[in-house]
C-alpha cells in the first residue's frame, strides 16, 4: 500500500484495503465497505477531521493505484459517505 496508510497489525476481521485494488481484505467489497465504514465512524467517535484526513490520505494513494477510475467516483467511495454536520442557523 502506498502512501504509509496501512495499518501496523490486522487481524482476519479488521477489513482492511487490499492493494492495488482496494478492495476488503476480509469480505471482498470496494474498500472501505460498509462495514469498514461502520467501525471508523465508531473509533473517530466526533473527531471526523482526523477521519477526514486519513480516508483523504487512503484517497490519495487509491488515486495512484486506480488511475483509470474516474476521479469523482473516488471521492465519493472514500469520503462522500460520511456523515455532514448540521449547521446552525
């Protein structure tokens, strides 16, 4: 994996990216899946800036690894998903 986003230890069921072609080590979907996508908003908890910039660092590397996938459709698979503050008014 590129771009030093990969975990130091995993084990069978941590679901993490399979490069290059970042998909689930464990189940095989477009990483991160949905369960991927579960746990990180459980271990961010309310810290979705630091989450933001890990999955736009895995972006990054993603980018490089899946270069004939159109940009926007990664931007949505590894940040579109998550959850919008509201905004006050």
């Amino acid at each position: 994996m590129t771009g030093g986003t990969e975990p130091t230890m995993s084990g069978p069921d941590d679901h993490t990216p399979r490069t290059p072609g970042w998909t689930c080590g464990t189940c095989g979907a477009d990483w991160p899946c949905a369960t991927k996508r579960a746990r990180l908003l459980e271990e961010y908890g309310l810290d979705r800036a630091t989450l933001s910039v890990y999955l736009g660092s895995c972006l990054a590397a993603a980018s490089q690894d899946l270069r004939a996938s159109p940009g926007g459709l990664l931007q949505d698979r590894f940040i579109g998903w998550l959850p919008r503050p509201r905004r006050g008014h």
